[in-house]
C-alpha cells in the first residue's frame, strides 16, 4: 500500500511541469505545490473519519452535543495545522440559529374528499406531513389541480402551468424535472423551493408532492418515511424570520403509491397516462374532481448549532483580500431508524471523509514554502443535511466581505472513497472558468472527466456548492463518476448499491469496503484545483450567458459581512 502511494506521488510530480498547470508559476511555487501534495495521506483521512463516525457522537446531528463534539474536534485540528480563526469574534465558530421544526403527527391531518364523502388518509401509509416553519396550527380546504412537475422554464419554452388557474387552491406536483434539461439546469427546476416559489407566484395555497414509479425505486417509502419522521429546520435571519419559508403554502403532503392512486380516482387521466406524459415531458396541467383538506400542528424551538471557519492568509498584497472558500458539511442525521441493532447513522462517507479531506487539504495548504496569493478559507457547516442550513448561512452572512468570496469548492463524501476512480463528475463546473481549473488539474492527476452519470438524483443542488451559486459565486462540487481503474469493480454498480442500501442508514459506518488511498488522491484533486484558482491573477468568472450566471449574479454586490 505504501509503495503504491509513493509511486502514485511520484508520478504525479513528474506530470506537474509537463502539464499545462501552473504554466505561470515560478520554479519556487511548483516545488512548494509538489511537497504539499505529499502531505494528504490515506491513513490521516482515514483517521479522521474514525473518530467523526464514532458512536459516541451519535450521527452527528445539528443541534446535538455529538455535532458539538465534532465541531470541537474541527476546531483543534485547524488550530493544530496553524490556521487563523475566522469565526465570529475571532473565534473558530460562527453559531448559525435554527428553528427546529417538529410535526406533532397525532395531532396533524390529511383527508380528500368530494361534494358526497371524505376520506381520511392514513399517515404513514398514504402520506406524511412536513411541518410548517411559521404558524403552529394552519389548516386549508381547496381543490386541487396537477401541475406536472411544477416547473415553468422560459428559456426552455416549458411551463407546467400554462392555460391552468391555480390561485386559491392546492398544486399537486411530481418530484424532479423534465429529463431534457440538462442535468445541473435539470436540477435547479427540481428545488422543491424553486416550485414552491413558482407556486406561491401562481397563486397556490398547499402542495402534493407525488413521485414518478422510477423515483420511487430510487427513494423506497419505507426509506423515506423515518427520515420524514424527523425534525426539519430553518436559518433565522436577523430579524428572527426562517429561511425559504412560504406561509402562503398552508400545507404541504408527500403522498405514497397508494396515496397518489387515491387522489388520481376518477381524474380525466389515470396515474400511468400521468406517469407516461411527464416521462416524455409534456406539459400536462389538468383539475382533479376532488378537494384536499390538510390540518397541520407543529411545535417551533429555537436552537444553535456552529459553522466552524479558519482561514490562511494569502501572500500577494492585491489578492490576498479575495478568499477562496472549501466546504465540507459536518452534520449527519443523528440517531435514526435502527438497522441490525443500530441506531446511529454514523455518516462516515458521508460526510465525514468530506470533512476529513478537506482538513488534509488544510493541512496541504498551510504546509506550503509560499502561501498561495488569494486567501483560502475553510468552512465546515452545519445543517446540511436539513437543507444546507448552515452553508447558505454563511453565503448570506459570511464573515468575509461576499463580494471577495471568488469560487467555492465543495466536497461531500469522498470522491473514489468507494472504488478507484478513473472518472470525475465535476458539478456545476461547466458553468464557468473553473472548468478549465478542474481539466488541468484532472489532467495532472489521470482522471477522466465524465456527464453527470445520474442526472436523475440532481446531486447539484443537494450538496453546499449550491448555496454559493445561489449568491452568485462559482462553484464546483466534483463527485464520482461511474468508472474505476479495477476493471473488476463496476463503479455504477457500486455508486447505485451504496445509494440504495447505505446512504442515510446506520450502514454508513467504519466497516464498508473504503479505499483511501483513491480518496486521498482525490483530495489532492480537489487542492490542486484551489491552488491554482488562488494562483490566478483573474478571478474566476462565469461563462458568457450562462443559466446560473445570469439568475444569480447579476446582484448588487454585499458589501457587509458577519460581525467578527
């Protein structure tokens, strides 16, 4: 293992000054980039996921002493590698408040019904509830209209409301967007906030989130309802008020299988000619002969959870105030639905070996002969995992001027911690100059960089880069592709396993088949990509027109910053 290390390293510095990186880099910088790519090591990413997935943390989860624990444990080991605090008053933290959002279920309700009967559901079963992050006991009465996917695209000539009058009653909506867009666009039309910003803007009042048979497959019921089960949560901006919240929405049902086969009775279509158009991505908005009844009661606490922020001050005197920013998100889900006996979703892949490369990453950096000429920063968030809470925090109150925030890098899970990768799907990149960064530096390293292999999952705006993008800052989340250097392992298969048995359960643990040594590599991927961002005398812009360029960045710059 150590020996193939040592020639992975050496061959890797061989390749540094016949590539196109780093081509306007003095000798003195490329010699200190080859000896920082020898600082991240399996064994410490391996180390450091040891002790995050520990039982005695208990999943990690936002708010908990376990989550406290592990911010505590980021904190010492950033101090440890001689990073400045850039928390709030120059602290490691930047405590983010949240609403807790807990749905008191025997108290909540969900019935269809027409002028002759009503019918209750059974929660659980036909449907689950989300609680709701403003009133504590909001009830609506209204008919119902399908709206495809809830998805109005102009610059796709696609709108799932056209010719339909939804104002004054509840939207029922399929989970996902068209398959034609592309797969980050794709993405973005998937948002369940976008569609509920697009169905308040329509005039809705509740919404019924139905699921493709497909979807389905993807996210079984059975996996879905204990995670449902849970606390949601919601930043708190300064004036108390939770974020990506639509009061207008008076309710809001995930339905099951059967649920969707209730309400679809007697509908001008059946569920499978449903099912079928939206397969083809035909625009589709039809009324359904039937009403929705939703009393919601939920129970609102104010908790604290940290972001934990350190920074390496860069070295040239006209960049060194422009930052670019790695994300990793510590949270999990905590305690959870027991499997074989266990009931701590341990989230060692995901994402403590996120958390853990971007620490080695740190390490990389800070071990530098000459600091890189803009500033890094390193920002481990909270919530992620409750809707990227604690990152789009922080990309509204950074603790840095925004406007200085140039590119962000995000990691979360390990890429190639599951089998040698020989392919990178780098989220989001496409979208600006850092495309170029990651072709150099996935060059460098070997790596083939592949489409996104499951668009389906729009993993682009499950993770922390999006946030980022939200405000206008390019991002790049480079995940695994689906091909592995081992022509015995199938990477898609084992992607598409993992997902299906792993993800989110107590199984995320220590014991899982990890190679570290392809993680490490991957590390040293994503430091190479921040490097030369931070080399660079231009900062990273996006692309010419671009979708998320054009929707996000064109803002008036944010002058201030989180109070330090």
């Amino acid at each position: 293992m150590k020996i193939r290390f040592f020639v992975a390293v050496a061959l890797t510095l061989a390749t540094l000054r016949a590539s196109s990186f780093g081509q306007n880099l003095s000798e003195a910088e490329l010699s200190s980039a080859e000896q920082a790519l020898k600082v991240i090591q399996p064994d410490a990413i391996r180390a450091h996921m040891r002790f995050l997935s520990d039982d005695l943390l208990e999943g990690r989860g936002s708010g908990t002493r376990g989550y406290q624990i592990a911010a505590h444990y980021v904190a010492t080991e950033l101090e440890s590698i001689g990073l400045q605090p850039m928390g709030l008053n120059h602290t490691w933290f930047q405590p983010v408040p949240l609403r807790k959002i807990e749905l008191l279920r025997e108290q909540s309700w969900f019935a269809l019904g027409d002028q002759q009967q009503e019918m209750r559901m059974v929660d659980g079963e036909d449907y689950m509830l989300l609680g709701r992050p403003v009133s504590e006991d909001v009830s609506v009465e209204a008919p119902i209209v399908f709206v495809g996917f809830g998805v109005t695209a102009p610059e796709f000539q696609y709108d799932d409301y056209a010719g339909i009058d939804v104002h004054g009653k509840i939207v029922a909506w399929l989970w996902g967007g068209p398959a034609p867009f592309p797969s980050t666009q794709r993405a973005y039309y998937s948002d369940r906030w976008v569609k509920a910003r697009n169905a308040v803007a329509h005039g809705a009042v509740g919404m019924i989130v139905l699921m493709l048979p497909e979807d389905q497959k993807r996210a079984p019921w059975n996996w879905l309802v204990p995670q449902l089960k849970a606390p949601s949560m919601r930043w708190l901006d300064n004036k108390g008020m939770p974020s990506d919240s639509f009061p207008e929405l008076r309710g809001i049902a995930l339905l099951s299988q059967k649920g969707a086969e209730l309400l679809f009775r007697g509908a001008p279509k059946s569920l499978d000619e449903t099912f079928a158009a939206a397969r083809s991505s035909r625009s589709q908005p039809f009324a359904l002969p039937i009403k929705a009844k939703i009393h919601t009661v939920t129970r609102l606490t104010s908790i604290e959870s940290p972001n934990i922020i350190a920074g390496l001050r860069g070295s040239d005197p006209k960049l060194r105030d422009q930052y670019v920013v790695y994300t990793a998100h510590v949270d999990h889900l905590g305690l959870c639905a027991p499997s074989e006996g266990d009931k701590v979703c341990h989230g060692a892949l995901d994402n403590a070996s996120g958390v853990s490369c971007v620490l080695e990453v740190a390490r990389a950096f800070a071990s530098l002969l000459q600091r890189p000429r803009r500033s890094i920063l390193f920002v481990f968030v909270t919530g992620e995992e409750k809707g990227l809470l604690g990152s789009d925090y922080f990309a509204h109150y950074p603790t840095v001027p925004r406007e200085q925030i140039v590119a962000n890098i995000n990691i979360d899970g390990a890429p190639g911690i599951l089998f040698p990768l020989k392919d990178i799907v780098p989220l989001g990149a496409e979208h600006s100059s850092l495309s170029e960064d990651v072709r150099r530096a996935a060059s460098r390293l070997g790596y083939e960089i592949s489409p996104d292999p499951m668009p389906e999952e729009v993993f682009f705006i499950r993770s922390d880069q999006y946030s980022f993008v939200r405000q206008g800052v390019p991002a790049v989340f480079i995940s695994d592709g689906a091909k592995s250097t081992d022509p015995k392992q199938d990477g898609e298969a084992i992607l598409k396993s993992w997902l299906t048995s792993n993800y989110h359960t107590p199984k995320d643990n220590m014991d899982q088949p990890f190679d570290f040594e392809s993680a490490a590599k991957a590390a040293r991927l994503n430091f190479l990509v921040g490097f030369e961002v931070a080399e660079q005398a231009a900062r990273p812009t996006w692309n010419a027109g671009d979708f998320f360029g054009q929707k996000f960045a064109q803002r008036p710059a944010v002058t201030g910053v989180g109070e330090r």
